[in-house]
C-alpha cells in the first residue's frame, strides 16, 4: 500500500510539476521541464529592491524578505539598485537568469515607465511574471491647514475658476498622473510646481507654496493628526473610520468619483521563470502576508486598511487597468503622443 501510494505521488509530482506531495513539506519544486525533482531553491532568493535605502518600498521590501526567510528553506535577501523612479532596478533583474533566484520588487512607476516608454528596451507588462501583490497604499488629498479652500466642493468650485497648484519631484509621476486623473474627472484645473525632493514638496505644502498636498496615508496622517494639514478627500470607497481625524473626511467615490488609485507594492520574476518556482514563491509569500507578524506591521504602516493580497491574475489585471488610465492622461496632458 506505501509503496502505490509513493508511485502516485511521484507520478503526479512529475507529470503535472506539483510542489511536494501527501504530507511534503512544500520546500522542494520541479526542475525545469519536469524532469525528476531539483531542490529549489538551493542557494539564496535574491530580492530586487529598484528604489533607495531607508524608502517606503525598501522599508516595506526589507520586512518582508524577513519574514518570508521564515517560510522558504533558503534566505530571501534585499539588494538595493537604485535610479530612475525603479528602471535600473527593473534593467538589473531582466539581466539576471529566469531560474526563479531573482525576484523584483515593483509599484505603479513600472506601470507608469511602460506607458511613457522610458524603458526603452525592458518592459514590465512584456518581459516580467506577475508573482502577487502585496500592499496597497491609499491616497489622501489635503490642504495647508490656513487654506482658503473649505473642503473638497469648495476645491472643485475654486478649480474650476483658477488653477490649482501642487507639489511633486517630477512630472509624470504616480502624484502627477493621479491627481491629473482626478482633474479630469472632476473639471478642475491644476498646475504642477516641480521641486528637487520629498522634503522640499512637504515644505512647500506647510509654507502655503501649494494649494494642496497629495500623499499615502501612511506619510500624511502625522501632518493630519498634528493639524498642519486639512483632509478634504480620500481616494477610496469607504471612509477611513479608525482614524479619529479622518472619519469625517468625505471619499471620492462618496463624492461621485470613481478614482480610487493609490501605490501598491508587490513582486514579479523574469518571463521564462520555471511554473515550479513561481508557485513555490507565491506560496511562501502568501504564507509571509497571512503571518502574525506581518498583519502587525501592515496595521502600524496603515496598509491594512484595504485588502493588499492580490493573485497573479488580479494582479497582471490590475497593470493593464492602471496602464489604461495613465496613458489616457499622460496623452491629455502632453507627457505621451
């Protein structure tokens, strides 16, 4: 009886290129091809972090290689490669093997970089695999706290006579193309006032440089709760109610407007990566994102406020959606032809 059922099990593992088998441990994945079994991953995972150290990508990045290190029977291990809005990070990792021992961090500004082509000749959407999406960042619009502008009505009343300016580090950016997006939407006019780095835009809008303050969440809410801000929307379709300061503050779906993009972060590998050891990583990430420790750690950064965890089809789904909205506005306002 042991011995039919042993004979099942690898006849399953090896014609279907099944991870494990009756009782397994999941630490093992089909090599290439399905010929036997490889002892994948038998050297370190390489983590491609495309953005600087000490970044809310690196931050995020970093964490969850800890914590997926947890799950796998080889290290998960952060490499900084930074430049370009994430290009030389996404550059370095299709210059690696597709064996599964490479895997990149991204977030919309890869989505971003294929609609304005700034890849050139490495594209997220055609040379990269969608692993899963982890975390999804939500985007709160405000003002300085002694602006005249009222609320979000009074900011679509005044946008519509005036132009509305606001602060960022480079045109075409994820800030950029999504507050154009709710311009759009809502008819309003607004103005991009370029600055040389995050510091400086938050300086500006604390200075009353700016009219108003786009950011996560995660990096307004001490501007918020401290008063130096004022919250007038959040792009989302429920209010955030665990936020004693942000509970009254109206979303744009409340307000008639389906824009809800924010930042997101998840992982992709290389085109041609073995189905053995994409499912063997989506499955120890899924492990990572349903542990303890990283609710913990989602629930301090406030990106457990919407659901973060996405397949890899409602993942690669999500791309061509966002795709679609960027290069419509990037067209509208002159970055794209």
């Amino acid at each position: 009886m042991k011995k039919s059922l042993l004979s099942i099990c690898l006849t399953l593992t090896l014609s279907l290129g099944l991870v494990g088998c009756g009782g397994g441990t999941g630490d093992t994945a089909a090599a290439p091809g399905g010929e036997g079994q490889s002892d994948y991953p038998k050297q370190p995972i390489e983590m491609v972090v495309p953005f600087g150290e000490g970044s809310a990508s690196d931050t995020f990045a970093r964490k969850f290689a800890e914590i997926m290190s947890k799950e796998t029977s080889q290290p998960v291990q952060p490499v900084n490669k930074d430049g370009s809005g994430g290009l030389v990070g996404m550059v370095y990792a299709h210059g690696q093997k597709n064996d599964g021992y490479t895997i990149l961090e991204i977030t919309p500004s890869h989505v971003i970089a294929d609609v304005l082509g700034k890849g050139k000749d490495v594209k997220l959407m055609e040379d990269f695999e969608p692993l899963v999406r982890i975390q999804s960042d939500i985007y709160v619009l405000s003002v300085p706290a002694n602006s005249s502008i009222k609320d979000f009505d009074d900011l679509i009343k005044q946008g519509k006579e005036r132009e509305i300016s606001f602060a960022g580090v480079s045109p075409g950016g994820l800030d950029d193309l999504t507050l154009n997006t709710l311009a759009d939407a809502t008819g309003i006019k607004i103005k991009f006032v370029p600055y040389k780095s995050g510091s400086e835009v938050k300086a500006a809008v604390l200075g009353g440089e700016v009219d108003v303050y786009l950011d996560k969440l995660v990096s307004a809410v001490s501007y918020i709760k401290d008063g130096k801000v004022k919250p007038i929307v959040v792009l989302n379709d429920e209010r955030i109610t665990r936020i004693e300061e942000l509970k009254d503050t109206p979303t744009t779906v409340e307000k008639g407007y389906d824009v809800t993009i924010g930042s997101w972060r998840g992982f992709v590998v290389k085109k041609g990566t073995p189905e053995a050891a994409k499912k063997y990583l989506i499955e120890k990430m899924k492990a990572a994102y349903d542990s303890e420790e990283y609710k913990k750690f989602a629930e301090q950064n406030l990106v457990d406020i919407r659901e973060g965890f996405l397949t890899p089809e409602a993942f690669k789904a999500e791309w061509d959606v966002q795709y679609q909205v960027f290069d419509k506005i990037a067209k509208q306002i002159g970055l794209k032809k």
